[in-house]
C-alpha cells in the first residue's frame, strides 16, 4: 500500500488526519510522515503536527470495522 501524501485518513478510533509529507529521520534514515490533526482529539488541539515511522501506518488492527491502523477517508 502507498500512503498518499495530501490525502485525509481514518485513524481506526475515529479520528481523521490529513498526511502532511513522508520524510526520513536524520539519525536512523528511518522513513517518517508527517501527519495533521484535522479534529481536537485526547487533549490535543486541531492542527497538531504528528511524526510516525511509515511501517506503521498500515498496521492491521482489525477494530471499530477498520483493518488498519489508518485508512484512506471517503
């Protein structure tokens, strides 16, 4: 699966964000993406900047009618 950068996906607790860009980190050239915040969400406020390691962004997780850890929003 690719990750679309530009794209708005469904975290499978509910939350929506938007893929910010896929970066790599400067230490471990680990590929990362940047992800926004498109709702307040646990305490954190709209517009939060996030930074995952892209290996998980399509975890299985299989909760909440959702396969993955995130998935492409309609």
């Amino acid at each position: 699966m690719n990750i679309e950068v530009g794209k708005i996906y469904k975290h499978y607790k509910g939350k929506l964000i938007k893929v910010i860009c896929i970066g790599l980190n400067s230490d471990t050239k680990e590929e990362m993406i940047a992800i926004e915040e498109l709702e307040e969400s646990q305490g954190y406020p709209k517009g939060q900047i996030w930074f995952r390691n892209t290996k998980d962004f399509f975890d299985e997780v299989n909760s909440n009618g959702q396969k993955y850890r995130f998935e492409i929003y309609n």
